[in-house]
C-alpha cells in the first residue's frame, strides 16, 4: 500500500514538473522590454547589474518574467516601531540591542513547484530542520530571527510556542513597508538596533545574511559620511 501511494505521489510530482518547464516563459527586462531567454539568463548572472526576478501565471498558462534592479535596497526605520511589532505579532520580547534578521515568503511565488501559499505543519517542520542550527548560531551573536509569510497565505504553525519563529505578516505590515519589491524565492533584511536596514531580494540564507552585519562590510552600504 505505501508503494502504491509513492508511486502515485511520484507520477503527480513528475507531471506537475512537465507542466512547469512546458509552459511558455515570456522574459522582460529591467526597462519593461521583451528579452530571449538567454539573453534574461546573462543579465541575471552578471552580478554588476544587481538583478532579481519575479514570476507570474497569466490566464493563458504562460509564465511572465520580469526582471528588476532591486538585488540589495536600503534603508532607514524607526527601530522601535519594527520591534514593538513583531513582539505584537510573535508574543515575545526582542532585546534592545539585538540586531534582527526577517526572511519573508511572498504570496504567489513560484520559487518551486513544491512551493505554494499553503504550509502545512509537515512543510514547515521540514523547513526548520534546516533553518533551526541557523537560528541557534544567530541567537548567539546577538540576532533574533523570524520569518514571515504575507497576508493571505495559510501558515498551520504553532503560534502560541515559545521557540515558534514561522508567524503571517498580519495586515501586511513590513510588506508595505520593508519588502515592497516581490521576488522569486523571497527576500531578507537586516536590521541593525540604529534602525538601519539592508535588504536582500531573491533566494539567499539568514547565516549569509549576517555577514553583512559586519562593520566592514555594512559601511559598503551605509557610508559615515552619507
């Protein structure tokens, strides 16, 4: 009987990656002009442009690329504002003097075709086992990390736990105001106590992350004199 349902999972699995790669891709680039594939795929791969991309399903089935200028944003925030609200929307307290890290999941990505809005409590247990030795070695730099999923998307997580760290982004908050660009496969940022904010669109690690937070490397991005 389990052979049966393996079998049958694998034949869903495997029809539902033909239709994916069967699908007709349309790329655009940065300025909003169509581009071949190879050409979307070059502009991708040079890391002096500093692109990302985010894709879409039209009702004719075909898959729409668009490619933006937005592989690292920065900003400014009120520190306290962005703390008191994810202790509002976790329950728990974030010290003074921790930097933060987020990893936000967007509504409608298409990141994988094992990827959708809906996370089961099996899906996100599987996600942690990866990401919990992370967040440990986070924690004891001094880092609180969460990660978010946008308003919409079913979250079966176990909220009211104190070592839950998977939680929605209840009206959109740091969607509106942090993570405005959608990119495939999600997006990052730090935040430093200062309230300064770097962020970082596309598939990525929180451990990656962190390395920003490194005097050195942050004033790549926030100069003294800026």
């Amino acid at each position: 009987m389990f052979k049966i349902k393996l079998l049958i999972s694998l034949m869903i699995f495997l029809f539902l990656s033909l239709f994916v790669f069967s699908q007709q891709r349309i790329y655009f680039d940065e300025k909003g002009d169509t581009i071949s594939e190879r050409y979307a795929q070059n502009k991708l791969r040079d890391k002096e442009l500093g692109l990302v991309r985010w894709d879409s399903l039209g009702d004719n089935k075909k898959r729409y690329i668009f490619l933006k200028k937005s592989l690292y944003q920065r900003g400014s925030f009120y520190y306290k504002s962005i703390k008191e609200e994810l202790e509002k929307i976790t329950s728990q307290k974030i010290p003074d003097t921790n930097s933060i890290i987020l990893e936000y999941y967007y509504k409608g990505d298409l990141c994988s075709s094992s990827r959708d809005d809906k996370w089961t409590a099996f899906e996100i247990n599987d996600r942690k086992e990866f990401l919990n030795p992370i967040k440990l070695q986070l924690e004891q730099q001094g880092i609180t990390f969460i990660c978010l999923f946008e308003n919409g998307m079913k979250l079966r997580n176990r909220r009211h736990r104190i070592d839950e760290y998977f939680y929605m982004d209840r009206n959109n908050y740091f969607r509106d105001k942090l993570f405005r660009t959608q990119t495939l496969c999600g997006s990052f940022a730090a935040i430093k106590p200062n309230g300064e904010t770097l962020i970082r669109n596309g598939e990525y690690r929180a451990d990656y992350m962190a390395i920003h937070l490194d005097p050195e490397k942050w004033t790549l991005f926030f100069k003294e004199d800026e």
